[in-house]
C-alpha cells in the first residue's frame, strides 16, 4: 500500500505544480491583453498610466477564476504527457497500480482548486472588480453611474406590510446621490399595492432619502383609496433595500462575493429586480469544483497515451480542443439561462455535468484494468 500511496502524491504534486504555473502563465497573458485594451481606450480620455494599470490589477483575480478551468486542463495535460513521456505510468501500470489509482490525487487536487477559488478568491475577486469597474466607469466611461443606467429614472419595487402583510409598495423617482454612501430619490412617487393587487394608496414627495431601514419622504402628500389628499408630512417606509445593494442590482454579478450571493438574491427579488444573472453566477460558483475535476480527468484521458504507440500530437490537440468546445457549451448554456429558455441550475451544471461524463467515458474506454 506504499507505493501505491506515494506514486499517487508524486502525480498529484506533479499535476499541483503544473496547473498552477499554466494558472499564472494564462493570467498574466490575458491580464497583459487586457492591459493593452484598457491603454487604448485610454488614448482618448485624461487618465494617466497610473490609473490604467490600477484598472488592470484590480481585475487580476477575476481573470484567474476565468482561466482557471483551462489552466487545470492545458496543466494536467503537460503534467501526464510528461508522465507518460518518460514512462513512469507505463511502469505504475506494470507495478498493479490501475489509472484510476494515481488519477485519485490530482481528482482531489482540482476539487481542492475549484472549492478554494469558490470560497476564497470568489470573495476577493468581487471586491477588486466591483473597485475597477467604478474606476473604469468613472474615468475611462465617464458615465455617471445608476443614474445613466436607470435611464435618468429609477423603478423599485418593495415589500410594504404595513396596510397588507402581502402588500408590494412601487417606488419611482430621479436618483440623486447623497456624500458619505447615502441615497436619495427626487420627485418620488410611490403606488401601495395589496397582495391581491389591489390599490391601497399613493404618496406624492418631493423627495424620499433611504436612511437605516426606511425610505424617509419628506413633505409627502398621501392619496387614499377615495383619492382624497391627506396634508404635507414626513413619512417612513420600512425597506431592506440600502445604497449598495441598489447599485449592485446594476452591476455585474461577478462584483458579488459568493457569500453575500444567496442573501442578495432574496432581497433582490423581494424588491421586484431580476434575480436570473446572479442566481446563475451563484450556481456557476457552485459547480466550479466538479468543472475542475471534469477538466482534470479530460487531461488525463487526452494525454496518457504511451509516446511509442503515436498521434500524441493528435490526441493533445484533441484534448484542447475539448476543453474549448466545454467553454463554449457553458456559454452558450449560461445565455439561454439569462433569458430564461433553460432553467438557471441546468444551464450552470449541465457544461460541468457533461464534460465529468465525457472524461469518465474516455478513461473507461482507454483503461484496461
């Protein structure tokens, strides 16, 4: 049970390193291309080099979790090709030790890769990108952030259990950024809606500030029902919406840590914003592990050929050529989970699920004993 044992951790850290400066190698290059564009786009605008290649570190991270299923592929298949080149699988095999043996090692390696860059560098990436993307709004856009996106008006919709413990409250208004992170809309209408959508009320305000827990209008006129106006006052409305959260019902998804992911969808939805987006990037994290393993078997399928049986070239280029063909799956699955033509955890797990059923066919169909 030795050798078995540590022929396996020689593969795995063997298939460790690999996958790990194939990570860096890949990253650093696109992060270079992406350099080069942001450069470009710089041309025209007043921003220093400085604050471009802040913009590009910022999105380091996010490149990574990017490129890291590719990584772990083009690794694993260096690291047994270089195996199989100098015959130490060849010999493992002839020692009783089956694929399935040494493949158990860089299996758990990958897993180990997928789960620490879901937990972990998910939450880092999101930060950064959410800081480059702000900076990239601001100077390399020139947008003015929700206000252009919303179209110079903002539409929310809220929970309102005050007259109906059902009740939906409609928010509309012209978003005006406070200083120091608050929120403020201008010229704010706002329709009170029961749970079997029937009208309740409508206040009128000049604006409504969002403070801790409520929406705060000021010299809101309340219209009943009858339609009767009631008199000028200061009203509160309870919400669990806050500055970021609406900001971030605009942004990518990709600015959210997985932690924070579940929770936000729940407010999201409760407040009328489309969920799908980020339902679906919290579903991609989530089968990122078994992604990462599904790349790992397929290296070991498409490289483990012995050297003097031939088409290794052919096998290798076949190798990549299946990884980009999963690439493209999970994109084309990851559209039409956007739009709703595919439920959101078959369009995030099915390229992971396939790719796993491919490798294991491959090694069935490859392995002997």
């Amino acid at each position: 049970m030795t050798f078995p044992f540590t022929f396996g951790a020689y593969v795995a850290r063997r298939f460790a390193v690999m996958c790990l400066i194939m990570l860096a190698a890949l990253t650093g290059l696109v992060a270079l291309f992406d350099f080069i564009e942001l450069l470009r786009r710089a041309a025209t605008r007043e921003a220093g080099f400085g604050i471009v290649a802040t913009i590009a570190a910022l999105r380091v991270p996010f490149v990574a979790m990017q490129v890291l299923p590719f990584a772990i592929l083009l690794g694993g298949i260096l690291a047994f090709w270089r195996l199989a080149r100098a015959s130490e699988l060849v010999v493992a095999r002839s020692a009783g030790i089956s694929a399935w043996g040494f493949l158990l090692g860089p299996v758990l390696v990958a897993c180990l890769f997928g789960t620490a860059a879901t937990a972990g560098l998910s939450p880092l990436s999101a930060v950064l990108l959410s800081r480059a993307e702000r900076l990239d709004a601001a100077v390399l856009r020139n947008t003015a952030g929700i206000t252009t996106l919303a179209g110079g008006r903002l539409w929310l919709r809220q929970a309102d259990r005050e007259l109906d413990p059902q009740g939906v409250a409609i928010l509309s208004g012209r978003p005006a950024p406070l200083q120091a992170g608050g929120f403020r809309l201008e010229e704010v209408s706002v329709w009170r809606i029961s749970g079997t959508d029937r009208f309740l009320g409508r206040v009128e305000a000049p604006r409504a500030t969002l403070s801790s827990g409520a929406w705060v209008l000021e010299g809101a006129i309340s219209f009943g029902p009858d339609r009767q106006a009631g008199p000028a006052q200061t009203l509160r409305l309870p919400t669990e919406l806050t500055p970021d959260r609406i900001q971030d019902s605009f942004a990518s998804p990709d600015t959210l840590s997985f932690w924070v992911l579940p929770d936000f969808i729940a407010v999201l939805e409760d407040s009328g914003f489309s969920a799908v987006r980020h339902r679906l990037q919290f579903q991609s994290l989530l089968a990122l592990p078994m992604l990462a393993v599904a790349m790992a078997l397929l290296s070991a399928g498409f490289s483990m050929r012995e050297a003097r049986k031939g088409g290794v070239a052919q096998m290798l280029g076949a190798g990549v050529a299946a990884g980009f063909a999963l690439f493209l799956l999970d994109r084309v699955t990851g559209e039409f989970g956007e739009t709703g033509t595919l439920p959101v955890v078959l369009a995030a797990w099915a390229p992971a699920a396939a790719g796993l059923m491919c490798a294991v066919a491959l090694l069935l169909h490859l392995e002997d004993g």
